[in-house]
C-alpha cells in the first residue's frame, strides 16, 4: 500500500472510490438519489402557482428553489445514505473497516462522501434551473447560503447514520426514511412556506431538523432574514448537528442486527 492510502484523506477517498462504484450499481439508489429529487419540484411549482405569495414577498421561483435544495438533501444524501449505512453493516463491510486503519469518523465520511457530493451536485443544478427557468435572482447573501447547504449536508449525514441504528434491513430504511421525509416536506417549508401556516404551527416547525436549512437558503436568496432570524437559524442548526453527533455516538450500529 503507497503512502498515500495510509493518510486520512487517503482513506477516506478509497473508500469513496468504492462506494461510489456500488453506487453505480444499484439501480434503485440511483433512481431515488438521482430522478426523485428532480422531479418534485415539478409538483411543488404547480401548488405554488396556486398560492398567494405576493402578501409574504415571494414568488414561485423563491417557493421552488428552497424546495428543490430540500429534496437534493432528503433524497440524494439522507434517504440514499440510511440504505448504505445499513447495506455495509449487514454485509460486514463496517465491521471489517474497524480492524484496520481507517477510524471510526473516516468510514462513515468515505461512505457518505459519494452522496453527499452527489446531492451538492444536485442543489447547484436545481439552483441554476431555477434561476434560468424561474427567473429568481442571484443570491443577495452567498454566506446565507453557503451556511444552509453546508449544514444541511452534513446534518443529513448524521440523521442517516441514526436512522441506520434503528434500521434491521435495507428493504426497511424505505420505511424507517419515511417520517422525517414527510416532516420535513410539510413542516419545513418545502411544499408550504412557513409564512402561509398558522402562527403556533410555524413556531414548532421552526424546530425541525430542516427549517433553519430552508431558512438560511431562503433567507440568502431573498437577503431579506433579519440578523435575529438568521442567527436564530444558525442556533437551531447547530443544536441539530449536536444531538445529531451524540446520537450516532450513541446509537450507531457497527455489527449486524440479530
């Protein structure tokens, strides 16, 4: 083995090199990380169209393009991950990894680094679309937007490798994927802006793992979010990745579900 492997970088990157290779493979991952973010907001512009935006300062295309950066981030890395987590743990794969060099934090990185560059990929494409197609702007604060995405990756990443520990199969992380899909779309402003719901309804959604990535993208874009809004986002955020590091500490399985 050349020196290079033997560093961090070096292994996390081989271990990208062969995710990304079983990646390729499967069809169904590809589908769900690859068409399915695609296609959403196709769905979203539609129920926009038919909302009242003009009395909440938004359009369509600042309805759409948080939305379609939410559904990168859900499908591409979080959903797509839960099923790699578990994929290698069932085969041992993980539990082999731990007897050598790499360590615990540079598996699971080298795993997700496929997904994650994939879903960044992804964000930047619908961002572009949106902007050509939609005619939205370009971002008024990038440093707004940058926060969001880097912390919805990486919050992603962690909200796979729990739902993993509480996975036995990869049949069932399409099941155990499901209630923060569907949290997240409806509370977190990807079908329905926070604006445009109830006052008390609004304040508990802004707890979600995913609002303060909706709203600092948002936020960025428009350069409309307020000092306080912003960092209370930030907060919310870096609450999120805390317990997120604490639970996969916790709960993460390494070894197979018996």
């Amino acid at each position: 083995m050349n020196a290079v492997t033997t560093t961090s970088a070096g292994r996390m990157a081989a271990l990208a090199r062969a995710e990304l290779t079983l990646l390729g493979r499967s069809r169904s991952a590809l589908v769900g990380a690859v068409f399915v973010p695609l296609v959403l907001p196709f769905s979203v512009r539609s129920a926009a169209e038919r909302m009242n935006l003009e009395d909440i300062g938004l359009t369509v295309g600042l309805v759409v393009l948080p939305a379609s950066i939410g559904f990168a981030l859900l499908f591409a890395v979080y959903a797509t991950l839960i099923g790699v987590f578990v994929g290698r743990r069932e085969q041992l794969v993980l539990k082999r990894l731990r007897t050598g060099e790499p360590r615990d934090a540079e598996i699971l990185a080298g795993a997700a680094l496929p997904a994650v560059v994939l879903g960044l990929a992804q964000c930047l494409l619908l961002a572009g679309a949106c902007g050509a197609v939609l005619d939205v702007p370009a971002p008024r604060a990038v440093h707004l937007v940058a926060a969001g995405l880097v912390a919805g990756l990486v919050l992603c990443v962690l909200l796979a490798a729990v739902t993993a520990g509480f996975t036995r199969t990869t049949e069932s992380a399409q099941v155990t994927s499901l209630p923060l899909l569907l949290v997240s779309m409806v509370g977190s402003g990807l079908l329905v802006p926070p604006e445009l719901l109830p006052n008390r309804l609004a304040a508990v959604c802004e707890l979600l793992p995913l609002t303060p990535v909706i709203t600092l993208v948002r936020g960025g874009w428009t350069g409309d979010l307020s000092t306080v809004d912003a960092l209370r986002a930030v907060a919310v955020a870096l609450a999120w990745l805390g317990l997120g590091v604490f639970a996969v500490r916790r709960w993460f399985r390494w070894e197979p579900r018996r």
